[in-house]
C-alpha cells in the first residue's frame, strides 16, 4: 500500500491485508541499496497467520519518494515514526544489513514501541571498504557487482540455494541497479559513520535474536557473537552454509529463525 508519510509517497508492503491494532505486528527492514522484496516470503507468512506484516521501503528506497536519509540514527526516527502514521503498537522488528542498524537503533529509541527484535547479517562496527564506497560515490556498476559477489556465498552463486531455476546473484544485481543514484552510497556511508551500536545495545531490554550466516563475507560472524554479550537478552541463530544473503541463500531456515525470534 502507498500512504503520504512526513509529506512523501510511503511505499509498505502488506501482502495486500488490511492492517489491524488489535492484531500482533511485525515489521521487515532492508538493507543497503534494497528494497521490501527481499522480505516478500516472510511478510506473506506473517500476514497469513494473525499477523499485521509490513516490509517498508524505505524514504528514497524501491517505490518511496524523496531523498534517501543519510544516518542510521534518521532511518531509525523515520520507521518509529511511521508504525505512528500506521496506527500501530508495539512491534516486533527484523532487519538485515543496514537494515539490522536500524532496527538496534530504534529498538533504543522506542523502547517502548519494540517487544523483539531479529538481526540479520549483523556486524558492528559496519564497516565499508574504501573500494565500494569510492565505487558507490562514483554510481559505479562496481559497486554493484562488489555487493552481489561478497554479498553471497561462493555455491550458492553456481547455485547451490534453495531457489530452484533462479540466479540470486542476477537477482540481487537487478535489485541493486534499480537504486536511484546516490542511493547506494548514502545507504553504505550511514552503515560505515555509524557510532551508536554500544550506546544502543545497552538500553534494549526486549528480546534479541542474531541470525548469521556461517560463510557471510560481508559482516563476518565473530563480530557479531562478541557483541551479542552487550544485550541483556540475546541469543544466536547460525546458518550453516549461508553468507550474508540469507533470505535468497537459506530461505527456510532464515524463515524458522525469524519465526521463532518475532512470534508472540
């Protein structure tokens, strides 16, 4: 559905249910460069089964409007300010990648909002290589194709995933090229000055679930296991065999893992 949020053209995925207050809700966050589909297995589940589900793109973000927003800590303002606009409670949240910074941050900023949260190809501090940032200033195709390679696994991209007759690595490249210019490297700039995770990671008392993947090149599982010790309740979903792309790499145990970290 399209609403007019903060005076842009809001795109939320809803799997085409009606939201309703009075049922549990749960909210999917992309990553850099994305959009809601990459969430459009897990939304349609949710939604099927007593659930509010939406997958936001973000502002500047697939069929959002305006100019995309420059720190974790805006994005984070931005999606508490939208479950407001949408008329919802608390919610449980998921991101992944860039995604997953915005969900730590605003798990700290709405505590209130959050009951859980899923964290997926998280790694703190999100660092970016020069490389890619330079390529994605540059609106580089390199800044794409570095994003597809080291975005997955080696074998799933000869296709050794889940997704029968499908190249996820040309449909990462298709999403990523449909960014609007800029958009990339604001998306990883914000990952790369972003300064808040211990800040953040100390006010969240919800419950917290880290979902990795044991091969992900792009956010290296041992950063993410020593941060998990910062929250007062966390735990540790591996995936074995999945790099950073999990939700197209190992869609049924990325959907078991975030099952069980936002179900209520």
């Amino acid at each position: 559905m399209e609403i007019v949020y903060q005076d842009q053209t809001t795109y939320v995925q809803t799997a085409g249910c009606v939201l309703d207050p009075a049922r549990p809700t749960v909210c999917f966050v992309h990553g850099a460069g994305m959009d809601h589909a990459v969430w459009t297995l897990f939304v349609r589940h949710f939604a099927r089964n007593g659930y509010n589900a939406i997958a936001p793109d973000l502002r500047g973000h697939g069929r959002s409007a305006g100019a995309p927003l420059t720190t974790i800590e805006a994005c984070a303002q931005w999606l508490l300010g939208l479950f407001d606009a949408l008329g919802l409670g608390t919610v449980a949240v998921a991101g992944h990648s860039m995604g997953s910074l915005v969900t730590l941050q605003a798990a700290a900023d709405g505590a209130e909002r959050v009951r859980a949260i899923a964290l997926l190809g998280f790694g703190y501090p999100m660092a970016v290589g020069a490389p890619l940032l330079d390529a994605a200033r540059a609106n580089d195709h390199a800044a794409v194709d570095m994003m597809t390679i080291w975005g997955h696994d080696f074998g799933a991209q000869i296709g050794g995933h889940q997704v029968p007759g499908l190249s996820i690595t040309n449909v990462t490249k298709r999403r990523l090229e449909a960014a609007r210019p800029g958009v990339i490297h604001a998306d990883l700039n914000a990952c790369h000055t972003y300064t808040g995770g211990e800040a953040a990671a100390a006010k969240i008392q919800c419950p917290v679930t880290l979902i990795l993947g044991d091969r992900d090149r792009m956010t290296p599982v041992r950063g993410a296991r020593e941060f998990a010790a910062r929250f007062t309740q966390a735990r540790v979903e591996m995936i074995a065999g999945c790099g950073h792309g999990m939700m197209e790499e190992k869609p049924e145990q990325t959907h078991q893992a975030l099952v069980k970290a936002l179900a209520s």
